[in-house]
C-alpha cells in the first residue's frame, strides 16, 4: 500500500439521501486523492449486514444479506479513477438507516444515511351534501406537495 493510498478518503455525498418507495438509492463515491480500486475490497453494510460486496475485480454475493439479493449494482467503470456508484433498486422503508461504504483494507469508510419518505394521509374530512356523503382525502408527504381526493 502506497503513502498515497494510507492517507486518502472517502467522499460520498450528499450524506442524507431521501426517496419515496419502489424508487431506487444510488450513492456515488470517490477517494481522494484517487487511486485504482479495480483490485481492492470494496464493503458496503448495513450495520451488521452486507449490502454489497466487491473483491479482487468482481462483485462477490456469498454473504449478502438475503434482503438485499438481487437489488444491488456496483457500476464498474471508473474503479480504476478511484469513483464508483452503488445503486440499492426497488427502495421499501425496512431499507431506511444508515449504510456503511468502506475500503475495509485501508480504513476509509464514509457513512449514508437512506431516508424513504412516504405519503400519508394528513387530512380527512366527511360532509353530507343532500343525501349523499362525500370525502376529501388529502395527502401529503414531507416535500410538502399536497394532493387531494374527491370520492
């Protein structure tokens, strides 16, 4: 391992990322200064479990966490700059918290913490016009847009 490698860091912003669900998490990555991570081992966990794992020059799934099978990508293309993505698909709110993306190796990490905002009814108002009784659903989420149902 060079000095250079010793003393690099992960940069991942932004920290926080926030998506609604069914949508998909990507988190891009850097070290700085940069080095070819094409060999290395690259962790990315969640607490205890594995999210997703790349070792010598290819992902490795022998012990990722059953809940993340098969909803992991690693974009390989510019490992050798020392820049990688991580996309985490079809985002439910069990996958809220904080990940963990390190260069276990050299003891670089960097954290992100995943946010999965989700609509839910802030309003709801009953009136009966005549002999008929209508509803008014209003839903918002934390972006602050409203939407409003008529039944």
């Amino acid at each position: 391992m060079s000095v250079w490698e010793r003393s690099s860091e992960m940069v991942c912003p932004p920290s926080t990322v926030q998506v609604h669900p069914g949508q998909n998490m990507t988190v891009l990555c850097r070290v700085e200064p940069a080095f070819d991570l094409t060999l290395k081992t690259l962790e990315w966990k969640r607490g205890p479990d594995v999210v997703h794992m790349y070792r010598s020059g290819g992902d490795n799934y022998d012990d990722q966490d059953l809940r993340f099978k098969n909803r992991t990508f690693l974009n390989h293309q510019n490992l050798k700059d020392g820049i990688f993505s991580l996309t985490l698909t079809n985002v439910d709110k069990e996958d809220e918290g904080t990940y963990t993306l390190c260069l276990p190796n050299h003891d670089i990490c960097s954290n992100v913490t995943l946010i999965v905002r989700t609509m839910f009814p802030s309003f709801i108002h009953l009136f009966r016009q005549n002999s008929n009784v209508i509803f008014f659903l209003i839903l918002s989420s934390f972006s602050n847009q409203v939407v409003t149902f008529l039944i």
